[in-house]
C-alpha cells in the first residue's frame, strides 16, 4: 500500500475538478443566409457548393422571379445576383426587391461578365453597388460576403 506524505488530508477531503468538453451542438452561431442567383446550372452550382463549405445556409434560383418569391418567403442576409438572367434581370430584381424591403439594399453582390456595358456601369454606380467581374476568385466573393456580414453586425 502506498503512503501519503505527512499533512496529506484523507481521500474523504479532497477535493477533485470536472473538466467536461463542452457540447459544440448546443450552442451553434447561426449561420448566414445567402440567395443566389444564377441562370447557368454549372455556375450555380460551383458557386452553391462553395457556399456551403463555408457553412452558409445557401438557397439557389435561376431568376429574379423565383428570387423575388423566395424573398417574400424569408430574409437573407446577403444576396448575390447576376445581372443577366431571362425574364427578370439583376436590375429589375434588385429595384422590385429594394421596393418591397428596404433593408436589403445593403446585401447585394452582384457579378457580371459584362465589365464595359455602359447600362451597367450606370446601374452600379448609381446605386454604390459592390461588383465582380467574371471571371472571379472565390476568395473574392468570400471577401464581399464578410464585408456585408461585418457591417449587419
């Protein structure tokens, strides 16, 4: 049998520390909604599959109409739109959204392949509007997506 050292208290007066692993399932921040717009199948879903691995909450359509319903449905904390779709472009979405919820003028991103149309250009000057160019980094977008985020607070 082992001894203790003299003035060791008894095993009945000690006094022991529970360190537990906290649950990580309990308490996950919630994770940003992000609506996509994209009228290309492939884009769409490199973009969405993107999204996703950085744990965004993504919902993806292919035109601002079905983009216009989704907002209708819920909010999204960013939106990213582009600018040449069938029916319902990125401008004519933007003003039919803006419209309806004005809080949203400030979580768009738009990305064009269209860098020198004057139409455009106008568009998004007018309206101070955060813009990439196809073709873009990833990175780039992720970088857009945490401006909006970091300024919503």
């Amino acid at each position: 049998m082992r001894s203790w050292p003299p003035g060791t208290p008894a095993c009945k007066e000690l006094t022991t520390l529970d360190f537990r692993v906290a649950d990580k399932t309990k308490a996950a921040a919630p994770r940003a909604k992000i609506l996509l717009l994209e009228d290309r199948n492939d884009f769409q879903s490199v973009l969405g599959k993107y999204l996703v691995s950085l744990s965004y909450e993504v919902a993806s359509v292919s035109s601002g109409i079905e983009g216009v319903q989704q907002i209708m449905k819920r909010g999204f904390d960013v939106i990213i739109c582009d600018m040449m779709m069938p029916k319902m472009g990125g401008e004519m979405f933007y003003w039919a959204v803006t419209r309806t919820r004005p809080a949203t003028r400030n979580r768009f991103i738009f990305f064009t392949g269209h860098k020198n149309n004057p139409s455009l250009e106008f568009f998004f000057r007018r309206i101070n509007a955060r813009v990439l160019y196809k073709p873009f980094k990833l990175s780039a977008l992720e970088a857009a997506i945490n401006e909006i985020l970091l300024k919503m607070g």
